[in-house]
C-alpha cells in the first residue's frame, strides 16, 4: 500500500492498475486508498493501543483493490 500511495501522489494520478503475471487483475483508486487507510474499519484489539486504527501501509495491493476488473480489447475496423 505504501507503494501504491507514493504512485498515486507523485504521478498525479488517482486510479492505478494491479497487475500479476502481466494481466490486470484488479484497480486502486484514490477512494479505496483513503477508506482503506484513513477510515478503516478494523480497530486494534489487544495491546497498548487498543481501540487505535490498525497501519495498512504494509497491506498488499490485493488486500484493497476493487475486482472483478472490467476490461476491453480495442477492435479495428
């Protein structure tokens, strides 16, 4: 997720493809970013920060990203 943020934010850029095996298999977007890290609905259960927001930025990409992916293969005519 770090990754993906730092993309995000020095591209300029608001949606990012993940892609494994080199097909795309889902999408990040800003929005899922900013749900995901800034409201996320898990809390700390146990320790000295009980009831604190759980870190994701160690979260792989596929723990957030939307899918199915749409996708569409350009035709000629």
């Amino acid at each position: 997720m770090g990754a993906v943020l730092s993309l995000l934010r020095e591209q300029g850029i608001s949606h990012v493809p993940v892609i494994e095996d080199g097909k795309p298999v889902g999408m990040i977007s800003l929005h899922d970013v900013i749900e995901q890290i800034y409201q996320p609905r898990q809390r700390q259960t146990v320790g000295e920060i009980v009831g604190e927001k759980k870190p994701i930025l160690n979260v792989p990409a596929r723990g957030i990203m939307t899918t199915p992916l749409i996708t569409v293969t350009r035709t000629q005519h």
